[in-house]
C-alpha cells in the first residue's frame, strides 16, 4: 500500500512540476528536491490510510467531468451572449451522502469547477450550492457528480463478491 502511495504521490507531483515549467528540462535541478521534500512533509501530515480508489471509477469520473465541463461551458457561453441574459440564480442545499472526507473534498472541487455552479459552503451534511439558473435539473446533476466521486474511492470488486456500500 505505501508503494501505490509513493508512486502516485511523485506522479501527480512531477506532472504538476512538469506543467508548471512547460517542461523545461532545466528546471528538475530545483523540482526533483522540491518533489521529494513535498513527498516527505506529505507523509509526516498526512501517512497514508486505508484509502483505496479505483482506477476504473476514477476514468469514469474523468470522462463525466470532462463532459460536463464541455457542456457546462458552452450553457455558460450562451447565457452570456444572450441579448436577454436568462440567468436564475439562486443559493440551494445539497445533502451530502458522502462519508469519507477524500470523497467530500473532491465533489466539494468538481462542483466548485464546473461552469455554473460553485461551492458556497459545507456543512455536516449539507453542500451550499450557487447555481446560475435554479430551473435547470442541477439537484440530478450533482447526485450523478456524487455518484461519480463515490466509485473512485470504491475499490475494485473482487469476482463474486458485491461491493459493499457505506452510505
């Protein structure tokens, strides 16, 4: 487990080094350290638990995120560009079924980056929620996000044997 911990942890933090300098090769002299101290201080707060994900969840995540972001944007556009600008917004409670804080945290982001919502905030239970046109089905939209979120820290199901849900 403190392998597929390690391992994942230096690639989401050399991707992000890589990105961050467009991939000037010059650059790992002072990423390389940077990386490994971020790795260490990573660990010294936060060790490693039981948390397991699931690649196949998590592509299915990607996949929705990326669609919504596309479609989400160009609802966005076309309010904008409106002559009449339809725009409803309103404030809305979001009850959370999510229990794992990992899980929290990444609805919490992906309904904070999607076009025309934003997360206001976060209670027990409950996601405050600004929407751009309360008439849209964003209560469907958000259970489908939540849905989606909840299978990436689901972990692979073993042959035969369901899945155990913990709402």
């Amino acid at each position: 487990m403190f392998a597929i911990w390690l391992i994942s942890r230096t690639a989401i933090l050399a991707f992000t080094w890589w990105a961050l300098t467009q991939g000037a090769y010059d650059s790992w002299q002072v990423g390389l350290p940077a990386i490994l101290t971020a790795i260490f201080i990573d660990y010294r707060l936060s060790p490693p638990k039981g948390n397991r994900w699931s690649l196949g969840g998590f592509l299915v995540y990607a996949l929705y995120f990326l669609k919504l972001s596309i479609t989400g944007g160009i609802d966005v556009a076309w309010r904008t560009y409106h002559p009449r600008l339809p725009l409803n917004p309103a404030m809305v409670e979001y009850p959370l079924r999510l229990t794992s804080l990992s899980a929290r945290n990444l609805f919490v982001c992906t309904v904070s980056l999607l076009p025309g919502t934003l997360s206001a905030e976060l209670g027990d239970n409950i996601l405050f929620v600004h929407v751009l046109d309360v008439g849209r089905p964003f209560k469907q939209e958000l259970k489908i996000i939540e849905d989606r979120v909840e299978a990436v820290f689901q972990p692979q199901a073993q042959v035969g044997k369901p899945e155990k849900r913990t709402d």
